[in-house]
C-alpha cells in the first residue's frame, strides 16, 4: 500500500508592507512522501509571499504542465506560475511562455540555479524572478514543522520577519538576475 500525503494546516499572520497587504492565510498543504520538508516549506513561504485572489497549489508535483503555484484571474487565464527548488531550463522557458510572470523561488543554491539559467536562451529571462530562501531561516521552520502550525509573517523591503509561538528569526529575500550583468 502507498503512504499518502500528509496534511498540513497553516494559520499565518501577514503583513506585507511591500504590498500593502494585511491577511490572516489557512492555508491547507500536503506534503507529498517524496517531498522533502525544506521542499514543503519554501512552497508554503511562496504561497505567503506571492498570495492574492486565485493563487493555488497544483494538483501534484509530477504534472509537467502545471506550475508548482499558480495564480489565474477570474477569466481562468494564468497571470503567475511559481516554481519551488531548481527547476530544469526547459521548465522555466515553458513558464515564461506560459504566464506573464514567472517567479522561482530557490531553497538550495541559487547562484548555481541562476547560473545555468542565463546560459539557457529562455524565453523572456530578463522578467523572471529568482528568489533565494535562506537555507538557516528555513532549517529553522523545518524544526518546528507540525501538522498544524500559526506563524506570523512580517515583509518589509523583501526583509522576512517570522515568528512562531516565542521563537523569532528574520532574513533577506534575495532577489537574483538572469541576464547578465
């Protein structure tokens, strides 16, 4: 028998002062058995980061066609496709494509991811975003992951304030190009 995906609850604080957005998110997510938990969490930041009306989470994460994250407006049409870790070349060519914005956020090394990228001839490179989650902010998160967690999240200047019960830790969002300098 197949282990099933296990279900998260997420009741997340935001204040996004970059955006001028105030919300209290629950958001649900599964972490597939072949997801790695610093995986699972850097899509669960991303949905934080990048949430507004119709943002989602794919149906799975071998679907090729589909993005990790997604926004579409209410005429159905994708806006934003988010990918989550080091997706391949191809992938990112078919996002940018695809969507009329592409964000990627990177748990891993992100000057590698970005390297490889510039040298791809992906489509539209220029307007894709790279962001690099901070591996010691993270492995924090990954520490206290509980299936049902309240954390608060504070944005201000791409800075990530977070606060989990009486634990608090912040970071930089770096935002990397994919075009040369």
């Amino acid at each position: 028998m197949a282990i099933g995906a296990t279900m998260y609850v997420f009741t997340v604080e935001l204040a996004d002062a970059d955006r001028n957005l105030y919300q209290t998110l629950e958001i649900r997510a599964a972490q597939h058995p072949s997801e790695a938990p610093d995986y699972f969490l850097t899509r669960v930041l991303a949905y934080c980061l990048e949430y507004q009306e119709g943002i989602g989470f794919s149906k799975g994460l071998a679907d090729r066609d589909e993005p990790t994250l997604f926004v579409r407006d209410l005429t159905g049409a994708l806006t934003l496709w988010v990918e989550i870790g080091t997706p391949s070349a191809e992938r990112v060519h078919q996002a940018s494509k695809a969507a009329p914005r592409v964000a990627i956020y990177c748990h891993k090394d992100a000057q590698l991811l970005a390297s490889k990228l510039r040298d791809a001839g992906i489509y539209r490179a220029e307007s894709i975003e790279l962001y690099e989650i901070d591996r010691a902010a993270l492995a924090q998160l990954v520490k206290r992951l509980e299936r049902r967690m309240a954390l608060s999240l504070t944005v201000s200047e791409r800075h990530i304030y977070c606060s989990i019960g009486t634990d608090s830790f912040d970071f930089q969002l770096e935002k990397l190009p994919l075009t040369p300098a």
